[in-house]
C-alpha cells in the first residue's frame, strides 16, 4: 500500500447527542417521570468531511456550540460518531486540556509516567524521558513537590512539556493556547513551529484568528455542525467575520440565537 | 539576573524541605538560555491511515491495557493510605475492629460462639474476605463518576477504572489474609497444606468482585440510586454469608438460600482450607444443585457485568 499523503482524513462524520430536557438520573426520576420521552435529540455534527496532509497544521474555528471540540473528540476516540469514517496516519494525541488526570498527591514524577502512559507512551520510555521532559517544562526544582502545591499555570507547563514529548504523529490540540502567561505562550508558539519543522501533524480547535494565522497553513470553519467553508486561515478569518456580523443583525431584529443548556436543571 | 523576592518553603514528598525561589518574572537572559535547550524529537515517519475506533471498555493494545491497570493500581494502593498518619495500618486495623467487637458480643454476652469450634477464626477469615469485596465493590461503585475528567478528555480504556480498584483493594486484601494466617498459626489448628490451595480462591473471590464491581460502576452512570441499594445489599450479603456461623449451623430449610449467595460458599471453602480441613465439605452440606446455581449466579453477575460495560463504554463520556 503507498504511503499517503493524508495523515487525518474524516468523511462523513455525523453526530447527534441525547440531551435530556429533565435529567432523570434518579429511579424517583423515572418514576415521577414515567414514560414520558425526557430527552431530545440534539445534532452537532451533519456529515462533516475534511482531509488533513501530513505535516500540515491544520485550524478548525467555529463560535461556541458549532460542534469543533465535539469533532475533535470524535477524531481523538472519545466519543463515538453516529456515522461516518474516520481514519487517521500514526499515533494519536489529544490535548483537549492540559494536566487531566494528574493526581494532587503525587509529585511531578508520578504524573509525568502516568500522563505519559495514558498518552500512549511505554511506560519504559516514559522513565527514559522523564528528565527531558522535566527540563522542558522549566520545573526540575520543584519535582518533589506535590502537584496539589503547583499554580495553574505550572501545572500546564507540565502537561504540555508531557504532550510534546510522547512522540505522537498526530497532535489534536483544543484551546490550549489560551491558558498560562504570556511566556507560556511565546514557548507553545515556538514549540509548534518545531514540532511542524519535525514533520508533525495537527489540529488546532481554536476561537482566536491570529492563532490560525500564524500556526496553520489552512483551516475550517464550522457552523452550526456543518462545514461552511475549508480554506486558508485568512478566508477562513474573513467568513468568521462575517458570520458574527450577520448573527448581530439577526439578533437585532428579534431572532433568538440557540442557546444550549447542559448539566442539571435545579 | 533577575532578584528573587518571594520564596516557598516546601517539605517534598522524600520528607526533605527546601527553600525554593518563587518563579518571577524572567529576563531576557533566562529567556534566551531556555530557547537553546531544544528538545530532541524524532522526525515524524509516514505511516498508513488506520480507522480510528471510537472509545471501548478495553481500547487499543493488550500490553496498553496492562500497563495502564498496574499503573493505576499502584498509584491507588499507594494513595489510599498516604495522607493517615498509621498510613497502612488502617488496612488491618478497620477489619480487626470490627471483629473484635462481634467476637465481644457474640462470645461473651451471648456466648454463642462457645459452641461452635474455632468461632473466633472463622469471624476473621470471613471479615477479612467480605471486607475486600464490600470495600472493593463499594469504592468501584463511583469510579467511573469520579473519574469523570479523565474519561471525557483523554483517550482512556474505560474498565480500567473500576478494575484497577479491584487490583488495589485485592493488595490490601492479600497482606490482610497474611494476617490472618498468623493469627490462625497462634489461636488455632497451625499450618495445613491446604492453605496453598487459597490462591486459587482469592482468584475466584477476586474475579466475582470485578464482576461485581464493573457492572455497579456502569449502572451508577445513569441511575445513581445504586449507591444506596448497594450499600443495603452489602449489610444484607454480611449476615447473609457464613461468617458469624458456619455454613452447617444454618437450618436446612434457608442452608441453599444462604448458600445461593455466591460469596457463601467462596467463605465457606476458605474455612476449610485455611482453619478446619475435618470441617464438612461445601458440597457435602448444600448438596450439589445448590452449589452449582450459585456458581451459576456468580459467573451471571460477572457476565452480565461484562457484557453491559463493554455496551456502554462507547457512551460513557456522553452520559457522565
């Protein structure tokens, strides 16, 4: 089989979520409920299809509740889709945040293999790297120190010091540019830039334009599940403007905009 | 350089304190010596498009699977008893407790247990071994919920969670039965062969405990009430399992009720093996119909456990 040139390739992908308009988790719930249908359907994806090169970085922008970190978990194999395929070029790893599941009690140490594990790493390599990944995150004073001590912002020096280190092909990255000082996020910049000169993949859920423009060679916008338009990170800027734009007027003239409620109802 | 104002003092967890400078603000100086330190990556090679697979119980490789249940099972043994100041003590000492207050009110006030040989080991035997499986089943309980963060944001095979408290429980569990050992040695009949025998059982215990413990830990997703239930159901399975009495003391009529219960005749064998090998046999007492159908409710549990978990681990992230 040729080696291809796509390393992310989603066809098709569909979704939809079960939201309940009463949450019934309780069997008084259901009893008081009784078999009345407590939930809807809520469609966050309609037959999203896009293909990522390799060693493309790759944007997806949306407004809030358009289904991007939705679609991101999908590809990262957290949730299931509905329909549709998708198959991806090499390993993997999803940085939907930075530092889950990282234990407070434990020091640096701990963590650092079990993240690394869980991120795909053998735990055999993940001893190996420990101290370049230690060095990295700028924290080697303070690795004994239980990570219940760490400020947030050490804690996400850690966990990104961890996602860039365990080698994965494919880099799934949701926001988290937005988090730390602006040191941090100097670092992240010129750690993307290497990991792209290294002939890496990834793709970037993002809220902020500067971002695409500077880190990805092409991007997507999503809208309201669909795709609405694939292609370079000024087109993509030029039609998220527009977008909002045309939701200010829509509001003005009496159109609600969706609003999507989750978690429990008091 | 810049100066440093702002210290911690912190005790790190090798129990050595130190004084460490606060992270300010950095100079250029800094800057420029951290970008030098690049790190070495490999270059990414091509490789094939693969078909992701969407989350499942197991996920991905067995050797994967393996690595991440020891992981979790050492970290959790260690952290269980981490922040108590008699630290692993407490493992012992909650079930001796327990047992010394049975053994106080059933030997001297009611001076029931006077008439049953070598009462007091059995009490412990059956404590220590309840004690795994209602402590195992009872934390796995809310495992998955608990574990929340993990099983929406990373890539994780999902029965690992429950799973791996069983594999810690199970450690505390074993040193407990070491325990108990020792006790029989000084109280009791002595060593028997036989006690090479409990292995096997201990695995048997254990495979019902997992079985237990997953289906709980996926059912508790969606209905919470569980955590209630169970919590009545493992007081009932207490005095419902021959612990406080020997299998044969119960009357007939109830013996295959009790011994339904597929912890009973789990207890009931350890008893022989470990403490009285002339005891009468399990099979002996019950009759075989009624041992066989709790084998059959046993490996029930555990299968529809499996087979229930394995169904919605692909869900579980939505449902949580």
């Amino acid at each position: 089989m040729a080696r291809s040139r796509v390393a992310i390739d989603v066809q098709g992908v569909s979704k939809s979520f079960v939201l309940p308009t009463k949450r019934v988790d309780t069997l008084r719930d259901r009893l008081v409920a009784g078999l009345k249908p407590t939930s809807e359907k809520l469609e966050v994806l309609r037959d999203v299809s896009f293909s990522v090169n390799r060693g493309e970085f790759f944007g997806i922008a949306g407004r809030n509740g358009s289904g991007k970190s939705t679609l991101l978990k999908i590809i990262a194999g957290i949730y299931r889709a509905d329909k549709g395929r998708i198959r991806a070029a090499g390993r993997l790893a999803p940085i939907i945040e930075l530092g889950v599941g990282f234990n407070n009690e434990l020091p640096a140490y701990d963590n650092v293999i079990m993240n690394a594990v869980i991120m795909g790493l053998d735990p055999v390599e993940a001893r190996q790297r420990y101290p370049e990944i230690m060095e990295f995150s700028e924290l080697g004073e303070f690795e004994h120190m239980q990570l219940k001590n760490y400020s947030s912002g050490m804690r996400a020096r850690l966990g990104f010091s961890i996602m860039v280190h365990v080698d994965a092909d494919l880099l799934l990255f949701d926001e988290v540019l937005a988090v730390g000082d602006g040191n941090f996020q100097e670092k992240c910049g010129e750690t993307f830039q290497q990991l792209r000169e290294s002939g890496r993949t990834g793709i970037l859920v993002t809220h902020s334009m500067a971002a695409l423009n500077q880190h990805c060679e092409r991007a997507m916008l999503l809208e309201d599940g669909r795709v609405h338009t694939i292609g370079t990170p000024d087109e993509v800027a030029h039609e998220y403007a527009h977008l909002k734009s045309r939701t200010l007027i829509a509001e003005e003239e009496g159109e609600p905009e969706r609003v999507m409620v989750t978690g429990a109802t008091p | 350089m810049s100066e440093q104002s702002a210290y911690w003092v912190v005790t790190g967890t090798d129990g050595v304190t130190r004084t460490l400078p606060m992270p300010g603000p950095e100079s250029s100086a800094d800057r420029d010596k951290v970008r030098k330190r690049r790190p070495r990556w490999r270059r990414a090679q091509p490789q094939d498009l693969r078909d992701i697979e969407g989350p499942s119980a197991f996920g991905g490789s067995p050797k994967r699977f393996f690595d991440l249940l020891r992981l979790t099972s050492m970290q959790q043994y260690r952290l269980q008893y981490r922040t108590s100041l008699l630290g692993y003590v407490w493992a012992v000492l909650r079930p001796l407790s327990l047992f010394a207050v049975l053994y106080f009110v059933f030997s001297q006030v009611i001076r029931y247990g006077d008439s049953i040989p070598n009462f007091a080991l059995i009490l412990l035997l059956g404590i220590m071994l309840y004690q795994f499986f209602a402590d195992a089943t009872g934390t796995a309980l809310s495992a998955l919920v608990r574990g929340e963060p993990v099983v929406r944001k990373m890539h994780f095979p999902r029965i690992v969670i429950p799973l791996s408290v069983v594999v810690s429980a199970a450690m505390t569990a074993a040193v407990n039965l070491g325990v108990t050992l020792g006790f029989v040695v000084v109280f009791g009949a002595g060593f028997q062969w036989t006690w090479f025998l409990m292995p096997l059982l201990f695995v048997v215990l254990a495979a019902l405990t997992a079985g237990v413990a997953i289906l709980l830990s996926v059912m508790f997703v969606s209905i919470r009430d569980v955590g209630q239930i169970w919590n009545v159901i493992t007081r009932v399975l207490f005095y419902a399992s021959p612990i406080l009495y020997p299998l044969e003391r119960v009357p007939e009529q109830f013996q295959s009720i009790v011994a339904l219960n597929p912890l009973a005749p789990i207890i009931a064998q350890a008893r022989i093996w470990v403490i009285d090998p002339s005891a009468p046999g399990v099979i002996e007492t019950v009759g075989l119909p009624t041992f066989l159908g709790s084998v059959a409710i046993g490996v029930a549990i555990c299968g529809l456990g499996l087979w229930l978990f394995v169904r919605q681990a692909p869900r579980v992230a939505e449902l949580l």
